[in-house]
C-alpha cells in the first residue's frame, strides 16, 4: 500500500516471519525497491511434508513515485510483519529563501 500527505510518502507491506537482516532497499529520487527472502524451515530427514501453505522465497517490488523524495532521510521498519518505509518529498520547485552574506 501507498500514502502520502503533503509532506512525504508511505509504503506498507505485509512481510510475516521475515526479519529486518533480510530486508534490502533501494531508493533513489523517483523510484523505491524492496526485497525480501523468507527461509523455509528446515526438516527432520524422517519427515515429509503433508501440507505446506506457508511462501516462501525472494519477494521484490519496485515502486514508481509520482514526485521526487529524498532518499537520504527515508526510514524503514519492520514491526509485528509489518514493513513500513517513509519517504520525504523534495520540491525543486518550491521557493527557498536564500539569505545573503
């Protein structure tokens, strides 16, 4: 999932069982990727699977932002399965105020 306000972009993803070690992040000005690896769990040599409906494996997204942010000050966390990143926005069009020395 996506959000933003006026101020910065959200993105929330359910990652149950995978650690924050396993979470890798890309970001530059205009795009996010995450990725992700969840391990099987090992078995017994005597055991055999009856039923498995827990993934597992690579999970990967990229994400298209539809304005600039500023990749230096994102934060990501990982709590209870969730993911949650915040990216704030960079305005090049937004007026500074340069003062003169």
């Amino acid at each position: 999932d996506m959000r933003e306000n006026d101020n910065q972009f959200f993105i929330s993803i359910e990652l149950p069982g995978i650690k924050s070690k396993n979470v890798n992040i890309l970001c530059n000005i205009n795009s996010v990727s995450i990725s992700a690896k969840k391990k099987s769990p090992r078995t017994l040599k005597k055991e055999v699977n009856q039923k498995v409906e827990m993934e597992y494996g690579i999970f990967e997204r990229t994400i298209k932002l539809p304005k600039t942010v500023n990749p230096k000050k994102a934060v990501a966390k990982i709590r209870n399965g969730l993911f949650t990143l915040e990216l704030p926005k960079k305005d090049y069009n937004k007026m500074v105020k340069v003062s003169v020395k």
